[in-house]
C-alpha cells in the first residue's frame, strides 16, 4: 500500500485489493491464503510526520470554499504538519492548521466513518485505496492521497479548482 515502489510483486499486480505478497508469505500461499496479510514496506507508507514543502492553487481553492481572507493570508506561507498513524487499513489522520486548529479523523479503508472538516463540520464519508492513493469526498471537495518519490503528495479538487499540497517527511 502507498505506492509499492520497493515491490515488484505490487508493481506488476496493480489491484485495488492486492494486499498478499509473495515475498512475505510465499507464492503459493499468497494466492490461496483468505487472511490479510501486509508487505511491511507497504503496511506504514503514509506513517509518520510530514511537513508542507509546497502548494499550488491555495489561495483560489480557499476563495472557492469560503475560507477568509485573514485566514487565507495566515495559512498561505504556513507549513502544515500532518502526522499519519498507519496499522495496515486503519487510519489516523492529524492536521495542525494556521490557527492552532487540530483536526484528527480515524478511518478504515472500505467502510464509513465519522469525519469532521476543518471548519468542525462533522460527516460521514468512505475511504478507499487504488493503486497505493487514498481518496475521499468531503462536503465540497474530492481529496487524495498518495506517496511518491517520498513525499506524500494531496490533491484536492472542487470543480475545476485543485489544491496540490506536496509534503516532505520530519
């Protein structure tokens, strides 16, 4: 999970549900096994502190969703800290915003959990992973995730206006 850049297994068998490989259990056991069983590479892609490097498109996507112009100015040089607890599916999910503001969203991949926005807006939404990105809709825009090159790289799109905030690891 999160990119499988370091399994080739992952790399040739590029399926939503690919969570078996071969090199942890086997070939044989792999195909047959009904157990969930994660590539440690591939259980902690997303785990750790993050640091933003960069965005693209903030202030336009901010406008779009209302945010104020204070708080626009507040967060435009702002390194957002995001710190990722992965266990396998399991997610927990923890932004530090320009005005001290913490938000914290645990998920599963696959089921519906209780989410709340940055705004304190509370919602309910499905995670779900396909090649390695997680992706979301929130009330008024789509969201994903992903690992790449070592960073962890969020995309955020309503309508035609997309926010890509790339981050490094601290």
């Amino acid at each position: 999970m999160g990119g499988g850049e370091g399994c080739e297994y992952l790399n040739r068998v590029r399926s939503p549900r690919t969570l078996l490989c071969p090199a942890c259990l086997g070939t044989a056991q792999a195909l047959s096994s009904p157990s969930l069983v994660l590539h440690s590479q591939h259980t902690m892609a997303f785990s750790g502190k993050w640091e933003t490097e960069s965005q693209e498109g903030y202030e336009e996507f901010c406008k779009l969703l209302g945010i104020p112009d204070d708080i626009i100015e507040k967060g435009r040089n702002y390194k957002l800290i995001t710190e990722v607890v992965q266990n396998g599916e399991e997610f927990t999910w923890t932004q530090v915003y320009p005005t001290n503001k913490t938000v914290s969203n645990k998920f599963v991949i696959g089921q519906e959990c209780d989410m709340e926005t940055i705004g304190g807006k509370k919602f309910k939404a499905t995670v779900t992973m396909e090649g390695g990105k997680l992706s979301t809709s929130f009330p008024k825009y789509h969201h994903t995730s992903e690992i790449s090159g070592g960073k962890l790289i969020e995309i955020s799109t309503t309508g035609s206006v997309v926010l890509k905030r790339t981050s490094k690891k601290i």
